[in-house]
C-alpha cells in the first residue's frame, strides 16, 4: 500500500459538469434537503448551481445531472388536491408550519411531463413521514420508476429523507443528505468514461 493509498481516497479532479437540482416544497423541508445536497455535491464537483424551486425551472431543463427532490404526499408526487391540503394544513397554527409559496403552482409532477432529458443521468429523493415505506409510500421512488422507464440512467437510487408526524426533518437528516450529496458527485465521476468526457 502506497502512502497516497493510506491517506484515503484521491480527491476527485473532475471537471464541470451541468448540474440542475430541482425541488418543490411546501413547508421548506425538502428545500433545506436540496440545499444540503448541493452542499456535499460541492465537496466533489467545482460547480453545483443552488437547487432550483420547480416553479421557477425552465421546462425540459438541458443538463449533464437532474437532481429531483419532491415531498411524498398520498405516497406519490403531490397534486391539486393534495397542495390544496397542504395549505390547509398550514393554516392549523397548531402544526406550526409556514408555507413556501409555491403551493399554488405545477410540481414535479406536471414538470416531469416536459420531458427532462439530462445527458449524464439522473437521482431522485423525497421527504417524507419516518415509518416503513410501505405505509407511506415514496415521491422520490415515483420519479425514479418515470424516469427510468424512459431510458436514462440512474446515478444512484432513490432516497428518502425523514419528517415527523407534524412534518418537521428529523435531526440528523440535514448531515445524511449532505452525505448523500457527496455520494451522488462520486458516481457522477463514475459516469464520466461511460459518457465519454475526460476527468480534467
Ligand atoms: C396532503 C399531504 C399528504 C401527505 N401524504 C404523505 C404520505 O402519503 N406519506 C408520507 O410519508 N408523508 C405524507 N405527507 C407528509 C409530507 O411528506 C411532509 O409534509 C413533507 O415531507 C414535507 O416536505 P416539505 O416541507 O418540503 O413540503 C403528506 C403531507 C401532505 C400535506
């Protein structure tokens, strides 16, 4: 084993690649989880824009990387029906939520349709309530199945980030999120030989 070897991994020397992070959210939880991400997408990228609020994105965004981050409402993407609900639940000054104002717009969901074709790949991740899947169901799994049915490739695989039953982020999901930004940068730098782009 070299001294470079027992020193740890090689800081990655990649070179720029187009990342587009894009969320929606209502409360701003999945917002600070985007935010996190991009953090530790930083630690092995040069250039990772901030994360983009889904109603302010341009259609069929034109990147290398799509980042997609929703919050999992009736176990999928949000609706109508379902921001309608979360406004409402806003209102409950007993839940102690503030809305982010996008509530009223299209989300991931009608975004999806514009057909977002990011050259490199894609990764997917959610917010939702801390119990088995099973019995909350996955935004970010949602993305994952659409996206991949149409062919483009999967960074790494769906993730989800946890809120309580009042929908406040658990402590500690802020640093997970970090980590798996720093984790989706590196398979990133994995793509590159695949995509024909040479590490700088
Ligand atoms: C109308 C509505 C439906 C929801 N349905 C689910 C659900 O099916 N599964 C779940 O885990 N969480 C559900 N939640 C909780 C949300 O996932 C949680 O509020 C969200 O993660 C907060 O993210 P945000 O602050 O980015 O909006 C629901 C929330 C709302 C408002």
């Amino acid at each position: 084993m070299t001294d470079s070897n027992l020193a740890g991994p090689a800081p990655l020397t990649v070179g720029p690649a187009d990342v587009s992070i894009v969320f929606e959210s209502f409360f701003g939880n999945t917002h600070a989880v985007a935010e996190a991400i991009a953090d530790g997408m930083r630690e092995n990228l040069p250039i990772v824009p901030a994360p983009v609020r889904v109603s302010d994105a341009l259609p069929s965004a034109v990147c290398d990387v799509l980042v997609l981050g929703a919050p999992t409402h009736a176990h999928s993407l949000s609706r109508s029906s379902s921001r309608r609900e979360a406004e409402a639940w806003a209102k409950d000054l007993g839940k102690h939520l503030t809305l982010e104002r996008e509530s009223l717009g299209p989300g991931i969901r009608e975004w999806l349709q514009t057909d977002p074709t990011p050259a490199w790949g894609y990764a997917s991740f959610d917010t939702r309530v801390d119990m088995p899947r099973i019995f909350t169901g996955s935004a970010a799994a949602t993305i994952s199945r659409q996206l991949r049915k149409r062919g483009i490739r999967e960074l790494v695989g769906p993730e989800s980030f946890l809120v309580d039953k009042d929908s406040h982020l658990i402590p500690g999901e802020l640093e997970r999120a970090r980590a798996w930004g720093v984790a989706l940068a590196r398979a990133v730098a994995s793509v590159l030989p695949a995509v024909g782009r040479e590490p700088r």
